[in-house]
C-alpha cells in the first residue's frame, strides 16, 4: 500500500506540474480549444486512446463480465469498428477548421442546427462526464479506502482544476503519456492472469460473439448507438481538429483502430477471469478485484496508476469539449476577449453538475450508454447527410433530431425496465425515424 500511495503521489505531482506549466502557455481561446492545431501524429493518437480508454469504458465494460461473458469485447471491438468508419472522413473533418461538432452542424446546416445540438450534446455529456466520477471514486475506494462520496467529490475538483488551467495544450500533454500507461497497465494484467492455473468450473461461460444475453439485435444497436459515435462522436472530433494536417488526422485515427483491437481482447480476457475464476469481493469493479488478487504491489501501483489515467484523459475531453460547445453558445460564435473566461466558468460549472449526477447514480456503464444513445438517435444521421451532401428536407431538420433523440431515449428506459427487445426496437426504430422526417418530401404549396 505504501508503493501504490507513493507512485499516486508522484504521478498527480507530474500531472500539476504538466498542468502549470500549460497553464503559462495558454495565452487565447485557440491555445484552449485546439493547441494552435499543431497536434502531430503520435499526440494525436495517444489522445484518441486515451479518451476512448477512459476509466468508464474499462471498469464498466468489465463490470459486464458476469452477464455478457467473452461478448464484452464487442464495447472496443465496436468502437474499433466506428473509428475505422471514420477514416474516409477523417481529413475532411480537420479540414473544416471548427473547434466543437455542434460549430461543424452549424455550418454545414443554419445557426439554428447549431444550438439546438449544442444543448442536446451538453446535456447528454455531462452523463460522460458523470461516469468518469463514477469510475475514479471505484478506484480511490478500492485501492485507498476512501470512501464514495468522497472519492466523486475528489475526483470532481481534480478534474475541473486539471481542464480549466491549460485547455487543449495541457490534454495533448499529458494524453499522449496516460495512453502508454492505459495500455501497458492492461498489458500487465493479461500476463499475470494469463500465468494463473484457473481451476476447474461448471458454470457455463458466455462465449463471444453471441450467448444467451448478447444477441446479434444487441449487437446491432451497440454499433448503432455506441460505435457511431466514434465516426460522428463530439469527444473524437475534437481530437481530430487538432491534428495539423489532414494526413495526419487519418494516420492517427488508423492507428487508433488497430490498437482497440488488441485491448477488446484483453478486456474481454479480464472480464472471464474476474467473473468466473475468482472470488467475488465486492469492490464494485472486477477489474480492481482482478488487479488486487493477482498482481505484485508494484504491478497494483501500475494498475492504480493506469486507471486513474484513463478516467482523467477521458474526463478532461469530456469537459473541454462540453464547457466549448456552452461557450460557443453563449458569445454565438463570436469569439473574443474574454471567451478563456466564459470557457473556463462552464468547464467548472459542468463539473460541479456532473458531479451531483455521479453522487446520485452509480452505474458506469449504464450513464454512459445512455448518454451515447440521445447522441446518437438525435445526430448520427443528420451528420452523414451533411457530410455526404446528400438532400434533406431542411424543415424537418431540428424536428428530426429531438424526435431521434427522445425515441432513443425513451427505447434506453424501455430497456433498462426489463423489455429489452421491445426497448433495442424503439432505439432502432429513433434512427428510422430520424431518417424519415430528414428525407421526407416537400410540401408543393402550388396548386
């Protein structure tokens, strides 16, 4: 425990050290939002690692062991899918020179378009953002005894104070770095759980790609509602208006893809350890209870090291991209002297926000995905006819994303009440729905 203390220590150290000194390199709004856009191709893949890595999708994906079995995977094997998705438009969306996909809807729709995503996407983020809490207070109780409460509120000021000093330069900073964590510290439990002699067990493990409680129509909603939001996903865009090329926006989300492949294994692999050959203590995290039963106290320290990474990388995208989209907003678009400022009231205002929602809900992975699914009903196909240029009825265009997003919406609480079929076709059918309201025809007035 005195290794793990030390090791936590000494990387916050590091974290304010990296956060001060970009907090003296922040001189305007384009040092906050995009780091002067001079992102290369390793920083901007570390970023995107890191941001798709974040604690919730780790802890929470694990979480699901139990039920889902080896299907676990899916989660990155999905988000793998969505990114290689993007790839086709990966340079024409850095190209565009925005700082938030609601600025890209705006442009590629009216003002109008643009505000109304605004509230629907910063609204659902402060979910994201409330399931990072979530998954950091796991951590901080598991590994240091602190409790719940606590560990959120903790996690809370670390992320605000973080986002709000140095914006986007301190992110691509710090990302690049936590990616090498995230990823080695996932590499260090595959082999000690890979080394274990597993006993003998008679309950039936869920296989992959398909059991009892993962059917193709889940996964078709999960590529619906989750990995679609790594091809038109505010958090990924964001990452990719940094790049500083269109080359090197397309390497780095390339070579994004290809390492989530991997990692989708490794969860999955954890998750069947955790669930089905170790005790079950309680922690609320399989992937604590895997790292404390079999790792070495050096090993731990990586692992506590690694999470906190992940949930940190993800939470401060989450914010950022939240406090710039309220930003935009409230100046509409016309940027100045005191938008550092209005920036940085919204990054804490999202946080404390997010904050209460963490202390009153504590399902990771349920605030996550429903988080990612209003995105999703409300914007995902409004967004593939805009960048196709494909002809839409435009009067129907605001109409159609409230009405995509509230179906959606209302198919995840269908869902969550234990009519799960009847829920995934009510998601499916929000994007259907979306669709005809885009591609219905225009009234002729002339008679």
């Amino acid at each position: 425990m005195a290794l793990t203390t030390f090791v936590l220590i000494l990387y916050l150290s590091i974290i304010a050290l990296i956060t001060l000194f970009s907090y003296r390199k922040v001189k305007n709004y384009h040092d906050f939002f995009n780091a002067r856009k001079q992102g290369n191709t390793l920083t901007i893949t570390g970023s995107l690692i890191a941001t798709i890595l974040g604690g919730s999708a780790i802890i929470g994906a694990v979480n699901e062991g139990p039920k889902l079995g080896w299907a676990t995977s899916w989660y990155m094997l999905s988000a793998a899918i969505g990114l290689f998705a993007l790839l086709p438009i990966a340079g024409k969306i850095n190209k565009t020179g925005q700082f938030t996909l609601s600025g890209l809807l705006g442009d590629l729709y009216t003002p109008g378009v643009r505000r109304i995503s605004s509230w629907i996407i910063a609204t659902a983020w402060l979910g994201v953002v409330a399931a990072q809490m979530i998954a950091a207070a796991r951590i901080l109780e598991s590994f240091t005894g602190m409790s719940y409460t606590y560990g959120v509120l903790c996690s809370g000021v670390v992320f605000i104070v973080y986002t709000l000093a140095g914006g986007q330069l301190s992110v691509l900073k710090t990302d690049f770095f936590q990616s090498i964590l995230i990823i080695l510290g996932l590499a260090v439990i595959v082999f000690f759980s890979a080394k274990l002699k597993l006993p003998e067990t008679d309950t039936v493990i869920p296989q992959f790609p398909f059991n009892a409680n993962f059917s193709p129509l889940d996964l078709v909603v999960l590529l619906f509602t989750y990995a679609t939001t790594f091809t038109f996903g505010p958090d990924i865009y964001s990452r990719i208006f940094c790049a500083s090329s269109e080359r090197v926006a397309r390497r780095a989300v390339s070579i994004a893809a290809t390492l989530l492949v991997p990692v989708a294994i490794s969860i999955g692999f954890i998750s069947i350890v955790g669930s089905f050959y170790l005790p079950f203590s309680g922690s609320g995290s399989i992937f604590i209870d895997v790292s404390k039963a079999i790792l070495p106290e050096w090993a731990v320290a990586l692992i506590v090291v690694s999470l906190l990474s992940a949930v940190l990388s993800s939470a401060d995208t989450t914010i950022l991209t939240t406090s710039i989209i309220l930003t935009e907003l409230y100046e509409r678009n016309s940027f100045g002297n005191k938008t550092l400022s209005h920036s940085r009231f919204f990054i804490a205002l999202a946080g404390i926000i997010s904050t209460i929602i963490a202390l009153n809900f504590t399902s990771i992975i349920g605030i996550l995905i429903t988080a990612l699914t209003v995105y999703s009903g409300a914007f995902i196909i409004p967004l593939i006819a805009g960048l196709w240029n494909i002809n839409i009825n435009r009067n129907n265009l605001v109409m159609a994303m409230l009405c995509g997003g509230i179906c959606a919406l209302t198919g995840k609480i269908v869902f969550y009440t234990g009519a799960q079929i009847a829920g995934n076709l009510i998601i499916i059918a929000s994007f259907l729905l979306n669709a005809s309201l885009l591609f219905a025809r225009k009234k002729d007035n002339k008679i």
